[in-house]
C-alpha cells in the first residue's frame, strides 16, 4: 500500500559504465565483489551472472573460480556484505535501544539494494556477519533477563519482522525507482467500500506512507514481550 520512506533512499537505475581491462594479477574478491554489487544496483539480482561479470570486468569468467567455486558462494558474499553493513554494531550499554539500533542497521542496510533483499530472504542464514549480528542480539536479550529459549524464540520473531518489512518495502523502492518516482510517494490510494468491508475503511487513516514510523510501531509492539 506504500513506497518505502524519504529516509531510504535506493540508488537511481542507470547505464552501466563501459567495461575496463582488469590489469593482469589484480582480480581479488574485493574487486569481484565490488563489479558484482555494480551489476546488481543496475539490473537487479537477475542480471547476475558469473557472464556478466567477466563482460563488465573483461575477463574469461573461469578466472572467478580461483576466488569463488560457484555462483552461489559469490552471492552468499555479497548477502553478507549487506548484512553488516557500514557501521559497527551498537554497543551503548542499553540492551533495549541496541538492539532496535542494530534492527534499523540492517533494515537501512538492505534498502540502500533493495534488488538484493529478496536474494538474501532466500539464502539459508550464514556468513560470518549474519552470526555476528544474531549472537549480538542474543546477548541483549539474555542480558534483559530472558531464559536461551525465550531469547530464541523473542530474536526470531524480531528478525522476521525486520525481514519481512524489509521485502514489502524494497519492492515498493525497486517499483518506484523503475518508474523513475521518488521512493517516498505513495503508489495509490487505498479506499475501501465502508459498508462492506467496516473494520478496514476504519483502519485506513492509520496506515501510513512512512515506513519507518510503522518499522517502528512493529517493534515497540513485538518488544513488550522483552522484559522492562
């Protein structure tokens, strides 16, 4: 029912640049990592290919395989990258505002390649960051006074949270950014027939085009099953 907020903002589609010689003895991973990153921001995960990659970096794609065995792996890479994101994980001694910090981390992490959120959702869970991340938050909960299983069980709800409206609104971004909209406009007026449909058209002044306000709302309403 709405476009992903102002503060989000995805990165426009656009021409890619001309490909470039990769000089001999200078193809890393950071270097594949980076053309592959590229090559998703413009055309979205399904114009990934190790193809691709080898016509954007001029080079035979079998040179790859020295520094990633499949494809899969490549992309398991790339999920964690986004996972981590760009900042350190908070650590401010208060284990409730820490944990909604690194939350919000990881949603502004994946909506920044919102072509790449639905790729991660499909991924088993893996990678050094996403264990970084959930041991992370699992130490906040254990330190408000919550038993391993109750941490568990309080975790994964919040982490399904986060991903799930993390794809609900990358598709409304990579829709409007395909529609060359700015992300924060809505993309249609939701009016529901009140005499059919009462509860609903009762519901409708409280839905709201800012996605991070609702992000929040969720949490606050998950987050009261973690002790005070």
């Amino acid at each position: 029912m709405t476009a992903a907020d102002d503060d989000e903002q995805a990165p426009r589609r656009g021409a890619p640049a001309p490909p470039q010689r990769t000089p001999r003895g200078t193809l890393s991973r950071e270097v594949l990592l980076d053309a592959a990153m590229e090559i998703v921001r413009i055309g979205g995960a399904d114009a990934f290919s190790m193809r691709a990659l080898g016509g954007r970096l001029d080079v035979d794609p079998t040179a790859f395989y020295r520094h990633f065995r499949t494809k899969n792996e490549l992309l398991d890479a790339l999920a964690d990258i986004l996972i981590e994101g760009d900042e350190p994980l908070p650590a401010t001694g208060d284990a409730r505002a820490d944990l909604r910090a690194s939350l919000h981390q990881l949603r502004h992490s994946l909506l920044r390649h919102p072509t790449m959120a639905a790729v991660i959702l499909r991924r088993p869970p893996g990678g050094r960051a996403y264990w970084a991340r959930a041991n992370h938050a699992l130490g906040l909960l254990r330190g408000m006074g919550l038993s391993p299983e109750e941490a568990t069980a309080l975790y994964q709800t919040l982490l399904f949270y986060c991903l799930g409206h993390v794809l609900s609104e990358a598709r409304a971004v990579a829709a409007a950014v395909a529609r060359d909209r700015r992300p924060g406009t809505p993309t249609s007026t939701f009016n529901p027939p009140a005499h059919q449909l009462p509860d609903l058209a009762a519901a409708v002044p409280f839905l709201r085009s800012d996605t991070r306000t609702q992000f929040d709302t969720g949490l606050d309403l998950i987050m009261r099953a973690a002790p005070a």
